[in-house]
C-alpha cells in the first residue's frame, strides 16, 4: 500500500452516518479523512478534519467569487492544503454521497454487434479505483485524472480522454494549484497548452451519486 496517497471525502452539514454520506460504506486501506467546514452531528469510523476558522476566513476574503456556492470548493482547497502539509504526493477527492462505483464498457463483435458491460459495486471497488487513476498521474504529466458521472456515461471503445472530472478524482500535489476557485475549475488559471496539466478521464471508470443528474450529457 502506497503512504503517498491521501482519500479525503468533501462534505459540510450531512449529519448522521454512513446512511447519510453513503461513501463511507466503502472500504478504503488509504489514509483516508472526512474535510468538512461543518461536522456537527456526524458519527464516521472516517477521522474528521474542520477546516480552521483563519483558513475560512482567508478564503472567504481572498478566493471566495460566489456568495452561496463556495463551501465546497473551500474544503476541497483546504484537503489540499492538509494533504501538502502532512507530506502527501497524491490526494483524492471524493463526494460524500457515491452510492456506487461501476465498471462500464462496450465491445465490438466480429459480427458486428456491440455488446455493452457494466460491473457494478457498493463496498469494495474504491482502493481499485484509486490505483488506477493514481498510476495515471505517476506515469503522465497529468494534473488530475477521475471518473465519469453514471448519470452522463456512455459505455464506448475509448479509454482515456480529456474530460470534466467531479465526484472521484485524483490530484497530483506537485503539480496543482494551492486552492479552487469554483468546484475545482482550476483550468482557467492554467494554460493548458503547456502540457502540465490534463484531465484524462477513464471512461470505464463510472461513479453514482446519490442524487443522480437527470439531464443526460451527451460527451
């Protein structure tokens, strides 16, 4: 098991359990931590780390750019700045309410027809995930490398490629910036065109929220 990685769930105001904040039913052998700006009333087996009141207020007076929507992207900011500080290379972010994780893919027969598959799991899938996208960003120049919405994938003959990335992701600490600005938008302060910071996205790789998008997106 790899010290360098860091498994940190992103959640505020979702007292109660893993009943509640349905990713702590997964099992995990990484370090692993909740970041929250409001852990009133939560009971984890997870630790649970606040973020600091100078931290919030900094944030708040420096980065903050929404007046509502700025909880998350501040705890998100903040797990990297804990996962810097306590000598971490690589941390992953995860939403506290995945409800599952799935493996999804299609193959093409020689007769032609295309058969689609989708492996599906509630408990025992995370440390599998988090090595693959962990591998990504030690054999890339890739900044961050995560999973699809199961809300918006579509099962194709693709392994990789450059995408939006949200509820499970993984960052390489070496590389992104010290905080975000929107929910990990961080792509607008970067020039891509540099080649240092990519978003490959496994698209067999597949996460369920529990309140899932209704929309489809097409990608």
């Amino acid at each position: 098991m790899n010290s360098d990685i860091l498994v940190c769930e992103i959640s505020g105001k979702r007292p109660g359990t893993s009943k509640q904040r349905k990713t702590e039913r997964f099992h995990v052998s990484y370090p692993h931590c909740i970041i929250s700006n409001d852990s009133t009333g939560y009971e984890s087996d997870w630790d649970v780390v606040n973020v600091p009141e100078d931290y919030a207020e900094w944030y708040k007076s420096t980065v903050k750019n929404s007046d509502s929507a700025w909880y998350a992207p501040m705890n998100r900011s903040y797990a990297i700045k804990y996962a810097r500080e306590h000598g971490y290379k690589y941390l992953v972010q995860l939403d506290d309410n995945i409800s599952f994780l799935e493996l999804a893919y299609q193959d093409k027969k020689e007769n032609g027809i295309i058969r689609r598959y989708r492996a599906h799991e509630t408990q025992n899938m995370l440390d599998d995930f988090v090595d693959i996208l962990v591998t990504i960003l030690r054999n890339t120049n890739a900044g961050m490398a995560g999973c699809n919405l199961a809300a918006c994938s579509n099962p194709d003959m693709t392994l990789m490629a450059e995408r939006y990335v949200y509820s499970f992701f993984a960052l390489n600490l070496e590389i992104c910036p010290p905080y975000s600005t929107a929910i990990l938008r961080m792509t607008s302060n970067i020039d891509l065109n540099a080649g240092r910071w990519v978003f490959p996205l496994y698209r067999w790789l597949v996460v369920d929220i529990q309140k899932p998008v209704r929309q489809r997106t097409k990608i």
